[in-house]
C-alpha cells in the first residue's frame, strides 16, 4: 500500500527539480511577451538569466530567518 506521504515523496524527487528548471527557462520568454511579468526570488540565485535580461522586473526579496 502506498501513503499519500510515500507518493508526494516520491513525485518531489521526480519531478520538482524538472518543474523548476522548466519555470526557469520559460519565464524569461513569457516575460518577453507580457510587460506585467516580474520575478521574486527568495535568495535562491536561480533566475539570473531574468535577472539579465529585465533587471527592472526582478527582486531578489531575500529569506526571513528568525535569529
């Protein structure tokens, strides 16, 4: 039998990291098409080509840590 746990682990190692390479790489170009398109980035590091190509529309908002 398999947890509902067990499947969305195993989905995360699947396809999470496909997902998020592909969001990459497609944002820039709906971003070309559509001027309301901004980039948030939580300190990642992760879109620098959006960041390259609209600097004006990116915002790298940083992480909240407590300390």
């Amino acid at each position: 039998m398999v947890t509902l746990a067990a499947a969305t682990d195993d989905w995360t190692r699947r396809y999470a990291a496909a997902a998020r390479d592909l969001y990459r790489e497609l944002l820039p170009e709906l971003a070309a098409r559509n001027t309301a398109i901004v980039c948030l980035e939580a300190d990642h590091g992760g879109f620098a080509a959006f960041a390259r190509r609209f600097p004006d529309r990116y915002l790298d908002v940083g992480i909240a840590v407590p300390v």
